[in-house]
C-alpha cells in the first residue's frame, strides 16, 4: 500500500500542477458549466480513450494519459459544482480553486485508502482498457441520476460516482506509467 500511496500522490500532483496552470491561463470559466456538461466533457474523454484502445490509428498526437489527466481535473471541477452551486461569471481565483481541489482531493485519497485495503489493490491486476469501461459505466450511471433529478432510491449519489471515476483514472495513470518502465 504505500507504494501505491507514493504512486498515487505523484500522479495526483501532476493533475493538480495542470489545473492550476490552467487556472492561471483561463481563470474559472469552467464555473460556469452546468454538472451535465461537465459529465459530458469527461464522457468525450472516456471515449476518446476507448476508441484509443480499440483503434490501430490515431489522428491527435495526445495519448490517453492526457485524457486520463483530464478526466481526474473534470472530475474535482465536478465536485466543487456540486458544493459551490453554477454561476453566471467565474467567482473563484487560483488560490480559492486550489484550496477547493485539494479538499476534494484529501477526501477521494482517504476514500482510496479506505477502498485500496479493503479490496486488497485488485486494481494492481485490471487492465487499463477495464478502468475506461468503468469510468464510462459511472458516466452513463451518473447521466441517469441527472436524468432522476439527482435523486437516487438506493444508489450512492453523483458525488460517489466522481470519486470513483477519479480514482480509477488515477490507476490508470499508474498503470500507463509503469508500463513505460
């Protein structure tokens, strides 16, 4: 596990490092999306990775770590929509953000934690093409809920379901990372 926790904190601190330069470059104009277009934006990602995988060719010079990355960032914006509520105009600077991101991320690391001992890191033995089936299949449970107004008679909540697909984009990470080795 603490190889695992030391895997997880590097990755996490690349995604961070990113949305913060891209919170310098645009500022928060993600604020100003709707939660479903946020799960659509990480839907465009999750499939974009599966058609990766599944296709020979590839026409975009970004791999699925770039998405994956991308997915992780869509994922924390969509946990501060859900606290923060929409806006009209962007209401939040860097520093703001940052401490919102990291909130969000202390609480999807203590979760793994909790998860990765129970489990016994069973994800160390999934495929990175399983992680993108995953995170899609949280996508369309996700678009349901936001189908059902955001209720749920028995299922854990939006909020669960972007944890997840955090994390199992995270794994991936991992995964791509150390088949590089």
């Amino acid at each position: 596990m603490e190889l695992t926790k030391k895997q997880y904190l590097a990755i996490t601190s690349q995604c961070r490092s990113l949305f913060e330069n891209k919170m310098a470059d645009y500022g928060a104009a993600w604020s100003i999306l709707r939660l479903s277009s946020l799960t659509d934006q990480i839907f465009i990602k999750a499939q974009r990775i599966r058609s990766l995988q599944i296709n020979n060719k590839q026409m975009i010079a970004e791999g699925q770590e770039s998405e994956f990355i991308g997915i992780v960032n869509y994922s924390i914006m969509a946990l501060i929509q859900i606290e923060k509520g929409i806006v009209e105009q962007p209401d939040l600077n860097v520093d703001e953000a940052l401490i919102l991101y990291d909130e969000h991320l202390q609480i999807i690391f203590d979760l793994m934690m909790r998860k990765n001992h129970d489990y016994g890191e069973a994800w160390r033995d999934m495929r990175v093409s399983s992680l993108t089936d995953l995170i899609l299949q949280k996508l369309l449970r996700i678009k349901q809920i936001e189908e059902n107004s955001g209720k749920t008679l028995v299922s854990e909540g939006i909020d669960a379901n972007y944890h997840d697909m955090f994390n199992y984009a995270v794994f991936a990470l991992i995964h791509l990372e150390e088949s590089k080795k």
